[in-house]
C-alpha cells in the first residue's frame, strides 16, 4: 500500500462522514463555510450529480470506493452537490476547506 501526500491549500475546517444507503449532501450548507470540499469514496462506489437532481445507482459521476475528488464550490452557497451510494456499504467521507 503505498500513502499519497497531498498538498493541503487551505485550513481544514471541517469533516463529516456518511455511511451506505442513500447518501444526500447539500455540501455547501455542511461545509462550514468552506470554499473547496474534498470527497472521498471509502469501501465502496458512489455517484454524484452537481446539477441538484438526484443521482440514482447507474446515473451520476461515478467516485470509485478509494479515489477522491475536489470541488472549488467558492460563495455558492446554494451549490447542492447530490450524491448516492452506487454500491451497498458505501461511505463518503467529506473534508472542507476555507
């Protein structure tokens, strides 16, 4: 296994995680504030959608379980970032940044 540095280009100032089912995040209301979300898909795939409509299992960006993907989401603090669970047992795990 090997360990990926990265670069942090802002504080860290806050991280939730949500585990399987149905996952819906309105990730600027839970960012804290933050203007660029880091997510991370753990153990299993999910899907995302930035238009707001709700992804379903086969529709979406697909996040595979272990990669991760940033989103500079600014002052859009309407931005509601739509993600699900591709797979059963998926966890999104969600750090944000000022």
């Amino acid at each position: 296994m090997s360990i990926l540095q990265v670069e942090v280009p802002r504080e860290v100032i806050g991280f939730f995680q949500h585990a399987a089912g149905t996952i819906d995040t309105a990730v600027a209301a839970k960012s804290g504030g933050g203007s660029v979300v880091l997510f991370q898909a753990e153990a299993q795939n999910v899907r995302y959608r930035l238009d707001g409509v709700d992804p379903t299992a086969a529709i979406g960006h697909l996040l595979v379980a272990n990669e991760s993907v940033s989103f500079n989401i600014g002052d859009r603090k309407g931005l509601s970032i739509r993600v699900i669970a591709a797979t059963a047992g998926a966890i999104l795990n969600v750090t944000s940044f000022r």
